[in-house]
C-alpha cells in the first residue's frame, strides 16, 4: 500500500469547558513557579513547555464553551500569525502521533480560508477554521490504507493575505501500518537485497511493479519517517513531545541548487564526477563524451548509501549550515518527503539527469507530561 495525493473533507468535534474560560485563564494551568517541586517525569518540562501549554489548554477550553454556546459573541480577536499558530499548535498537539514508527504515508493538502476585519480575525471565526481543518484531514485518513493508521505531521503554510482574507494550506500525513512494529535494519540501512528501484518519476521498482505509485525517492523517504523514532525521543514514562510553530522548509538538491555543492559531496572537496555515489543525495548526469551514463535503477546496496546520506543531510549538514540553508540548530526534524526527478533527454526512462529534491520540514519541540490525544477519527 503506497497512495499518495489524495482528496479530503468531513466533520469534527473540539474538546473544552466552560464560559469563565472566555475572560481568565484555566484552573487547569500548570503552575511553572512549582517547577522544583515536580517529579523527575515533569521535571524535564521547561518554563517554555508549561507556558506553550498553558495556552493550548486555555484554547480548548475557549472552544468547548463556545461549541455548547453557539450564539455566544466572545468580541476576542486574534492577527493572522497567532490564528496560524493555533490551528497547527492545538491540532497537533491533540491529534498527531508523530512518534509512531508508521511503515507507509500518506499526504495530500488542502486550503482553509478564514475572514478577517481590520487585519484581524475573530476567535469563533478561528475555531470555525480548526473545525473545517479536521473534516478535511478525516477524508485523508479515511482514504488511508492500513489495519493500524493515524495523523503523522499537519503543517501549515499561508499562501495568501489580504486585507479581506486569509488562506492557509494545510498539508497533512496519515501514517498506516499493518504490523506493530516496523521491520529492523542492518548497519547498512533499511533496503535489503532485492530492494532495487528505479531513479524516481514514480516508475516503481526495477523489475517493471507500478502498482504503488512508488520509486526510489518515496522508499527512501518512507523510510527517513518510518524510522524517525531512532534518532529522536518523543516519547517517555509519563511524556510525550509535541510540534508547533516556529518552523522551518528547506528544500535540497544537487541538480538546480549549487550554492551547497560542497556540502552534499560525499567527500568534501572531492572534484570527480563519475555518477557512482558521488553525493549524498542521489545525481546522475549524462556526459557520454566523458564516460557518463544515467543509471535509472538504483539497487538496493545503493539504496542504502542514499537513505544514509538522506539522513546526514537532514540531521546533520542543514543544522550545522545555518547561513547556506536557513534552519536554525534548535529547530527539531519533523517530516520530509523526497521526490525523484528525470531532466531533459528522451523521455523520463531515459534522462540526461536523475536526481533526488528533499523538502524537509523542522519545527519547535515541546515536552507535556499532560496526555489529551485522541484519534482524529474518534
């Protein structure tokens, strides 16, 4: 099971309280003061945590009064950067199993559009939005394939502001097993042999299978969140992590980028070109003058390097590379996806260039030892 670009659309129900909410902040506030009195579990939470906290519990409660209270007018007002962080901060927080080790994806995006007056938008107008943004993500899961599935990441974008309007994408991923735990791997990485695929373009695997809509690209990327987890603790006795804003997109790439060249060689450096390994990502050019063919199969010992090379790329060039790429060090990694590419030549099976394009999205990690997730299907 491998789908990927999928519609979306549905219902859904907010959690909350009562209408004291609307004008003062929650009994259920953690008192950060009390910091040194916690147990070693909460104790990992910083000032920050309880703080970021303290605000999702207080919009979830705004939102389970105004729901039972549907004529209510609360007149609270929010700009358009702190509705965007509400609708991604309270959505993840409340549906997103970002620590699960999900064997298969899916993704797709949708677009909300909330009203605006004076530059700003109304709180029952945000809540409305959070609303609509859940009904269009259940569609995705419910057209997610799996015994086990649901919501991996929700990240959004604004992709237009005026003074009448704001429209904010939402890309979602469901993620979907069948097994509770996803297979191990060998020191050399996830594929083992017989795991050959072609370049990309969605050509699937090297002995003529289609059927998934899959390629090197999307098996190296699947496999960069399924195992996620070894890399990064979401998870402990009495805690879990959660994402939200401020974050950061970068994509990567060898074939149109060439300020990080250097960067992506996999010795640093190193002039030669000859189209076997010669990056961390994956490159091939065609110079037949100079000996260099594009091999549009990638077997599965190459698969490996590349899954590797993905990774150091992800956790260890961008961060360390603040000037070229953009990314702060204290963001965490989040999600990426990988998309496999044929430039020029006959067609796509026959390209002068091969190459893979990485969009990796990173985001601030939380700590809350307070555990309010459910289903996005329940």
């Amino acid at each position: 099971m491998k789908k990927r670009k999928l519609i979306s659309v549905a219902a859904v129900v907010v959690t909350v309280v009562t209408m004291s909410v609307l004008n003062s902040c929650s009994k259920q506030e953690i008192d950060g003061q009390a910091l040194n009195s916690k147990t070693d579990r909460q104790s990992q939470m910083t000032r920050d945590d309880y703080s970021v906290i303290n605000r999702i519990i207080n919009f979830k409660q705004k939102a389970k009064y105004l729901k039972e209270n549907p004529g209510y007018k609360s007149g609270e007002s929010m700009n358009v950067d702190s509705a965007k962080w509400y609708l991604d901060a309270v959505f993840n927080f409340t549906y997103a199993f970002t620590e699960e080790s999900f064997t298969s994806f899916n993704t797709d995006s949708f677009t909300i559009v909330l009203d605006k007056t004076n530059e700003m938008i109304n709180i029952e107008e945000v809540f409305a939005a959070f609303i609509e943004q859940k009904g269009k993500t259940l569609e995705i899961y419910n057209a997610t394939e799996g015994e086990q599935k649901e919501l991996y990441v929700s990240y959004l974008e604004i992709t237009s502001n005026t003074p009448e309007e704001v429209v904010i994408q939402t890309t979602a991923t469901i993620g979907a097993k069948n097994n509770s735990t996803p297979p191990g791997f060998s020191e050399w990485g996830p594929f083992a042999e017989g795991d050959d695929w072609m370049y990309g373009e969605l050509l699937g695997d090297c002995y003529g299978n289609y059927q998934w809509e899959t390629d090197a690209a999307t098996e190296i990327e699947d496999a960069t969140n399924t195992y996620r987890y070894k890399y990064i603790q979401d998870e402990g006795i009495g805690w879990y992590a959660y994402y939200t804003e401020p974050s950061a997109e970068v994509t990567v790439t060898v074939y149109d980028n060439p300020e990080p060249y250097q960067l992506l060689l996999r010795n640093p450096n190193d002039g030669t070109i000859d189209n076997y390994r010669d990056y961390l990502l994956m490159y091939q050019q065609k110079d037949l003058p100079n000996g260099l063919v594009v091999e549009t199969c990638i077997p599965w010992e190459d698969m490996n390097f590349y899954y590797q090379g993905t990774h150091k790329v992800i956790y260890q060039v961008i961060l360390e590379n603040f000037n070229v790429f953009g990314v702060s060090s204290n963001l965490t990694f989040y999600n990426c996806t990988i998309e496999g590419k044929g430039e020029g030549g006959i067609s796509i099976e026959e390209p002068n260039f091969a190459h893979h394009k990485v969009t990796v999205i990173y985001k601030t990690r939380h700590i809350s030892d307070i555990t309010e997730r459910i289903s996005i299907n329940e």
